[in-house]
C-alpha cells in the first residue's frame, strides 16, 4: 500500500488482490436487473441543454452535476461520472463504484429516507456514465457556505438533517452503511433548504457486505474531509464519517468552505491553540464553555444564540478531535436536537428532552393526561401501538422515547 496526497492505493503486494477485489463488487449486469429507466447520452445532453455552463452547479468529487429539465418539464438533477481510471487499480473499478451507487440508492431499506437523493435513471453508453436524480436544486451545501441568504436556522437545519441521516446508516442497517466521502459539495438542498446526500462512490456496507474492507483499492475520502490518521490505518471506521461530518459542521458555523491544502479543520484547530491554550489529557481538545468559531454575522440572525454558539463548537471539535474523545453519530445528533434554535423551531421537542428523562410509568401517565381521549382504550387493555400514536403526535421525530412497558398496565389510582 502506498499513499499519494489524499489518494490510498493497494498494489499487488498487499493481502488481498485486485482480481478477487473486483469479483466480488456489483456489476452493471447486476444494476440492469432493477426496474429503472435507463437514459441515452443523447437524452442527457437534453435534459441538461448539451450540459451547459449555464446549468453547471457544481462538482463533485468525480464529476460535475447539472441541473436539468424533462420535456415534460419536471426538474431533475443530473450527475456525471468523469475519467475514474486515474483514481482506480483494478480493470473498471470506476464502474463497479457507479454500480454499488446505483443499486444502493434502489434499496428499499434506505431509499424512503427523506434525507438520500431518489434516483431516476442512470446512463452507461459510449464511455459515458451519469446519473439523473428526482430533484429540483437550489445548490450544493458547498457553494452556499459563504453566502448570507445560507441562514443560521438553514444551517442548522442541513446539519440535524444529515447527522440524522448518518445515524440512520450507521445503527440501523447490519452491517453499518459507511459513506466514507462525506463533503458539503455532496450536499444539496432545494427550495426549502431540505438536505439531500447525493453521492455514495465509496459506499460500503449494508447489502454489499463489505463494511471493513481492510485493503481497498479506491480512494479513501473526500480531500478536505478525510481524517488524517486514515492516511495510517488504510481502513475507514464510523468514526471517520464522523470526522468528515464534524468539517461540514465547521464550515456551516465559520463560513469557511473546506479546500484541500487549506482545510477548515486545520484553521479551527490553529483558533483553538491561538485561543485555548490549556490542552486536556484526555484528548487534543479541552474546550472552555465560551469558545466558539460561529462567523459574528449569524449574532443578528434569527434563532440565533450564543450559548448555540458555544455547543455547536464544542460538537464541531470534538468530532475532528482524536478518535478517544470522538462522539458517534447517535450523540452528534442528540447535541444537535438540545439546540435552542431547534427546540424554538419545534416546540415540542423541547417536552420532548422533558421526557426522555422520565420515569416509564410517568410517560405513560403523562400521555394519558396530555390526550385525555385515550382514556377510554386504556382499560383493561389499549388497542397496539395506541400509545406509540400518542407519543408521537407529542413528540414529532426523531426524538427517541423511553421503551414502554408492556401491556397489560396497571396506573395507580392516587
């Protein structure tokens, strides 16, 4: 194995070889059995008006996505695939990644969450490969980053949304979905700055089963967003994603877009020692309650608080911190549901981190009294999953209740 910039390749000396690598990834035989509406480069070329600049967004990590336009007039995105030979190994790596994203986003464990990009149709003609997504862009989180419009209430919205989606990957699918090129320029939301992740070229895990693959030979991370120690370990844990998330979280407070040789976990380590001087041994970060890296224009924004300021730094550090006092994604996301910006937004879930910390049998007792209708199905016993209903019209997702007891339950009469 050897390492060039941000690039990981495995040669022929490491365990595992090429051959058998590529055998065991999915195919593009393997994607056309999906019922899926399979596009010409032609047909391309007019969804995206011969892929002008006009409706270039942006880029990706291996390609440039457009914006584009049925004749039916629905809006879409569309994402090209360029040149991957240069980042792969094995004969038609490329296409094997292209593949796994494909099928990936086809699955029906995943594909209902509202936080993954739903897939349309996909392109592999004359050496062209390209992706068209059912979505109506606004940008990618990456070109927004130093924008005003970008609001602090928007930013905190992409970063619960796609912290909520990691944890979706990460705990609820065995083995672990990893991402393992997490990047704003992944990112996109649309009119109503709904986050969507839209590209999964280094996918593991889940149905494909290969959640540790210790030799690999495509690229590991997103430059600018790959933790450091991958660089000696060769391996991508969840920990990892968590540190890519912790610099798109960095570049939503600071305004700093992350770039290769200038990335924003390296300046926000630099304020850290500028500021912080006094280092915990417990880890590189020892934060102090009133350390923060939010850009001061967001002072006036509304939802805005300082004490968010505070947390949302000590979340963000923590996360590009070393991998000792590094949060998984489960408390990532339960920081970030604490925030005063999100609790003023939804109201309830502020009741919500009420109840969490209750008692069992207060929970159901406060149900009962919060929505009095139930008490006629509550005796001798309710209807399944009645109480489930109630919990929810009190607490909107994602927010976790306690495990209640089983039925039949007996409330004390005092």
């Amino acid at each position: 194995m050897y390492s060039h910039g941000f690039l990981t390749v495995f040669d022929s000396t490491d365990s595992v070889c090429c051959d058998t690598l590529y055998e065991i990834g999915p195919t593009m035989e393997m994607l056309r059995e999906y019922d899926i509406i399979k596009f010409s480069p032609v047909e391309l070329d007019d969804l995206t008006s011969n892929f002008s600049q006009a409706n270039l967004i942006g880029e990706a990590q291996f390609g440039k996505v457009y914006r584009g336009k049925t004749q039916q007039g629905q809006d879409v995105t569309v994402k090209i695939w360029e040149d991957l030979g240069k980042f792969a190994v094995g004969r038609d790596e490329h296409r094997s990644q292209f593949a796994k994203e494909c099928i990936f986003l086809m699955e029906s464990s995943v594909n209902h969450h509202p936080s993954l990009v739903k897939l349309l149709g996909y392109c592999c003609e004359d050496s062209l490969l390209g992706v068209v997504y059912d979505l109506k862009p606004v940008d990618t989180v990456h070109n927004l980053i130093d924008k005003d419009r970008f609001s602090w209430l928007h930013r905190i919205k992409v970063a619960i949304d796609m912290a909520r989606l990691l944890e979706f990957l990460h705990y609820h699918h065995k083995p672990q979905y990893l991402v393992r090129n997490i990047s704003s320029a992944h990112m996109m939301v649309d009119q109503d700055y709904n986050p969507v992740l839209f590209d999964f070229c280094m996918l593991v895990g889940g149905v494909f089963g290969d959640e540790q693959p210790i030799a690999n030979m495509f690229v590991l991370g997103a430059p600018g967003y790959t933790d450091p120690i991958i660089m000696n370990m060769g391996t991508w844990w969840k920990i990892h994603d968590v540190f890519s998330f912790g610099t798109v979280l960095l570049e939503l407070i600071s305004k700093r877009p992350s770039e290769i040789k200038k990335p924003v976990h390296s300046w926000a380590e630099a304020q850290y020692n500028l500021n912080e001087p006094k280092k915990s041994s417990f880890g590189r970060f020892a934060l102090s309650k009133k350390f923060s890296l939010v850009h001061k224009s967001f002072e006036e924004d509304l939802g805005f608080s300082q004490h968010d300021g505070y947390k949302i730094t000590d979340l963000a550090m923590r996360s590009v911190s070393d991998t000792g006092v590094r949060p998984y994604m489960n408390e990532v996301v339960q920081t970030l549901e604490r925030l005063h910006a999100e609790n003023d937004a939804h109201p309830d879930y502020a009741l919500g981190n009420v109840i969490a910390t209750l008692p069992e049998s207060d929970v159901v007792t406060l149900v009962l009294a919060l929505v009095p209708d139930l008490y006629p199905y509550a005796y001798p016993q309710p209807p399944m999953g009645l109480l489930d209903h109630a919990l929810s019209l009190l607490l909107p997702p994602p927010l976790h209740p306690p495990q209640l007891p089983e039925w039949p339950l007996t409330l004390s009469s005092e």
